[in-house]
C-alpha cells in the first residue's frame, strides 16, 4: 500500500464489510490503494467506502480510475446529511443516545 489511510477507518468501516458482507481482502486493498493519501475525513471515507462495497461497479470503477473527488460528490448528493450514529448505546428508555448523554445520566 502506497500513501496514508486512517487505522480508525480501517478498523471500524471496512472491518463491517469484511465480516458482514464477506467483502475479500483484494477488494478492501483495492479500495485502500484508491483513496489513500488523498487527505479525506473518516467521514468523507465512510461515505466512499459504502459506496465502493454496497454500491454498484460502475462507481467502484470510478474509484479505482482515480476519481475519488466524483465519487465523494456523488454520495454526498444522495446520502441525507444527518450524524453518523456510532458508538451509541441504547438508552433505560430503549432510546440510542450518544455515549457522553448515557453515562451522564448515570452519574
């Protein structure tokens, strides 16, 4: 692998599709390879990554041809702009709630 790739991004985006989605190692270096060094966000990441492993080829293809920015803009043009809800537990109430707000309420 050439260029730099965020440890977060490699371990908690594209660790999902490895293991839910049986994505194969050659596909998920292929995609490392495509937007390492690029100086994308771990959002901007998340964005291409379900677009790479969820979307279809001609996106994928896209990627790998080196228009990482097309991609980018193209799923930011779909993708509803609200919060990435990571990490989050679920509340007494059943409610998910930011980690900070439930330990709050259990001080």
């Amino acid at each position: 692998m050439s260029g730099e790739f965020p440890v977060y991004s490699y371990m908690y985006t594209l660790r999902q599709f490895r293991r839910i989605n049986c994505v194969k190692d050659e596909e998920i270096d292929d995609f490392v390879n495509s937007v390492a060094g690029k100086n994308l966000s771990i959002r901007d990441l998340d964005l291409l990554a379900h677009g790479y492993f969820k979307g279809g080829e001609e996106f994928r293809e896209q990627i790998k041809s080196g228009k990482v920015l097309w991609g980018l803009k193209r799923m930011k043009e779909t993708v509803p702009k609200q919060p990435i809800a990571r990490n989050w537990n679920v509340g007494c109430c059943g409610i998910s709630k930011p980690p900070e707000i439930h330990a709050a309420n259990h001080l």
